[in-house]
C-alpha cells in the first residue's frame, strides 16, 4: 500500500491508503466515525456502536483490515480500514444527517483516483484547488507542490537505503529540520501556534524554499554516498540540512530579518483577502476611478 493521505471531507480530514493491487482507498474507520458523528471521542462511539449491533460486529471483525497509517506525530499504527463497500455498510449503522452527502463523497473521491491514474496532471489540479480554496496564493501554491514532489523523491531514497516509514522517517526528518532551522520539528509547529496542522503547509515562501533546499541536499548525497544503517543516514541528513542552514544564515545576514516566523496558513489567508481588497483600490487611484471586470 501506498503512504498514509488525507481526504477533505467538508471540514474534516480523513486517513486513506491507496491500495494498487485491489485499485482502491482504505480508510480509517474512526476518521469516519469522527466526522459521521463529531463526537469528542469517536473510537469509544464505534466500540459501543459494536456492543449494541452483533451483526456489525461481526461484519467489522470478518472484513475491515488493520492497515499501516500515520498519526499526527508522524509515527505509523495499525489502524482499523475499511474499503469503500465496507464503509457503506458501516455508514449504515450510524444515525447521522451526513450519511448520504458522505456517500456520494466516497464515490466521487473513488471515481477521482481512477482518473488521476489514467492522468496524473488531475491530482495536481486538484491539489492546487484546494490549497487555492484555503486561501493559499497561486505562487505558494507552486511551491507546494514542489515540495511534495521532492519529499517523495527523499523517502523514495530513505526506503532504497532500508529505512521504514513512521519512526526513522519522523527522526530522519527531526534531524534535517533541526540542522536548517535550528529546532525540531514538534518545536516549529509549536512556534507557529500549531498542533494537528502540517508544517509545511504552514511554512511561508522563504522558509518552503529551504526545506525543500534541505531535503533535496539529503536526496542528492544519499544517492551518491548510498549509505548503509540508520546512524550513516542520520548523518547524512544532519549534513543536507546544514546545507539549507548556511543559505538561511547568508539571507538573515543580507537581510537582517529572521527567516523562521510565527507565520501560519491562517495568517496567509490573511494577507491574500487584504491583497484582493487592496487592488480595485490602486487600479482605481491610477486610472479612470471605474472598477474593472476580471472575467
């Protein structure tokens, strides 16, 4: 199976795996649970749930696999899925008004992955519909999906030199974040205000710019020195992110401006509504005084 990805479902994000051989998504059942239900605590809602139903129960028991997914420290658990057929059924059994909008949600993001395979360009359109509905700026949104493109040529790389996704793909990366920016990676988020969100989508420009410069330095020196065990891939990526560390302390010097901030999405989102606002406002002082439609 693929690495863990989240699904937007209205609000709320869910864990899915893709799995290629059966061409289908696996979903976290609690993630599911969680937004059917928005109870505070959606893995003891589905337990009882299984109490009171036996036939569900035993549905859940005889079909739903235990698949690897990430959590949101970054480490990878056995967790609870289910396939599209089966999240029907277990739709089924909760008494929610979002049932049937979930529904057709499941089919359309089935339906989606189908197409991203024959077209692969789909999956970044898509993706940059989303960042872009966040309230994200077109150029960030370009260097988003850089990065997204780099990280997966670096984990490629770690799984080519044996390293196992969760816990040496979270130290791994821990080392890389510290070595150009000075602090770990739960110590970034928390700088940002941040607990469930993703750095990287928190990160502005600059800082996106030499993660990626980080990332891409590890990338290029594993594959040169192909090194062997954990401790020689540490290395090497405290080494590629010293890399990244001495661009940032010759732009901090040219500048005299800290490149890491307390910049978050929110923050971005921001600054784009208040850019927008600002524009009929300019082009209205510099020309006729008429407002211009952008068709």
């Amino acid at each position: 199976m693929s690495d863990t990805t989240i699904q937007q479902f209205e609000d709320r994000g869910i864990r899915s795996v893709w799995n290629p051989d059966e061409q289908q998504w696996y979903f976290s059942v609690v993630d599911v649970v969680a937004v059917l239900t928005d109870s505070s605590n959606p893995r003891d809602y589905f337990k009882k749930m299984r109490k009171r139903d036996r036939l569900l129960d035993a549905y859940v028991g005889t079909n739903c696999p235990h698949v690897g997914m990430r959590t949101e420290s970054g480490k990878v658990r056995s967790t609870l899925a289910a396939n599209p057929e089966q999240v029907f059924r277990i739709v089924q059994s909760i008494p929610s008004k979002k049932a049937e909008p979930f529904k057709l949600w499941l089919a359309k993001v089935g339906a989606e992955r189908i197409e991203e395979i024959v077209d692969p360009e789909l999956a970044i359109d898509r993706a940059f519909d989303t960042y872009y509905k966040k309230g994200y700026s077109a150029e960030w949104i370009h260097q988003r999906l850089l990065s997204i493109r780099i990280r997966n040529d670096l984990t490629a790389e770690w799984r080519e030199r044996g390293m196992e996704d969760g816990r040496d793909f979270a130290i791994l990366t821990d080392d890389i974040t510290k070595a150009w920016a000075g602090m770990t990676t739960r110590r970034y988020k928390s700088f940002k205000g941040l607990t469930k969100e993703n750095l990287r989508d928190n990160m502005t420009d600059t800082e996106l710019v030499l993660n990626m410069l980080a990332e891409t330095s590890v990338t290029s020196i594993s594959r040169a020195e192909k090194p062997e065990g954990f401790s020689a891939n540490r290395e090497v990526a405290k080494r590629g992110g010293r890399v990244a560390a001495t661009a940032r302390q010759a732009l901090e010097t040219e500048t005299g401006e800290p490149v890491i901030t307390s910049l978050n999405a929110s923050d971005f989102a921001n600054l784009l509504i208040d850019t927008l606002l600002e524009v009929p406002m300019q082009i209205g002082s510099e020309g006729s005084g008429e407002a211009i439609d952008d068709d």
